[in-house]
C-alpha cells in the first residue's frame, strides 16, 4: 500500500514527483490553517510543509501538527536565506528539510528517509 502524503504549499511539481514515486497525495493545501486541518482529518503519514505560507506560519502549524500528534514526520521546506527558519523547525520536530529550488530526486530522498 502506498504512503499517504499531505502537500502544503507548492503542490504540482511535489504532487507529480511523489506519485511518479509511487506514494500517493491524499491532500493538497496552500495555507497552515488548511494543512492544520487536513492533518488532523487524513492522519497523512508524511507532510510536505512550506514555510512560509498564509493564514498560519509553517513553524505554528508545525507544532500544531506535532502536538495532535507527536510522532508526525514533517519534512519543512524553505527559500534560500531561510535557515534560522529551518533550524526553528528541526527545533520543533520536522525531521527533514529541502531548500528550494531542489530536484524531484532531492524530494524523494528525504520522503525515503522519512518513512523507512
């Protein structure tokens, strides 16, 4: 059975690049408050989440996540300059980070990693 993955910001590529991979996306959102949500309704067992995305900042909706659940396997990603984001975030628990731009491969590196 295929990994179920929750995407969180820049979907179309990350969305082709996991299903090429064979994991499959139960949601796609462009907002925390939404990926806040449809974490807590899908129980994904991965998240894909930008960092700077509305409504409610990556970091909040991090440790939301982490806090329904605090075995969540969050992988952040950033812009480049972003790093005391990304630091803030392994601080939270994300267990993975991708700068952008990255490559499809990069991605699924990291999505391996996390789910082995």
């Amino acid at each position: 059975m295929a990994k179920r993955i929750l995407v969180c910001g820049d979907s179309a590529f990350m969305r082709d690049t996991l299903t090429q991979g064979g994991y499959e996306v139960v949601g796609e959102v462009c907002d925390g408050q939404q990926a806040a949500e449809q974490f807590a309704l899908l129980k994904p067992d991965l998240v894909l989440l930008d960092l700077s995305v509305p409504a409610m900042d990556g970091i909040q909706t991090l440790k939301l996540m982490r806090q329904q659940d605090s075995n969540a396997c969050v992988i952040v990603c950033a812009a480049m300059g972003q790093q005391g984001l990304v630091m803030e975030a392994m601080k939270n628990g994300a267990k993975d980070f991708l700068v952008k731009p990255f490559l499809g491969s990069r991605l699924l590196d990291a999505v391996n990693r996390c789910l082995k």
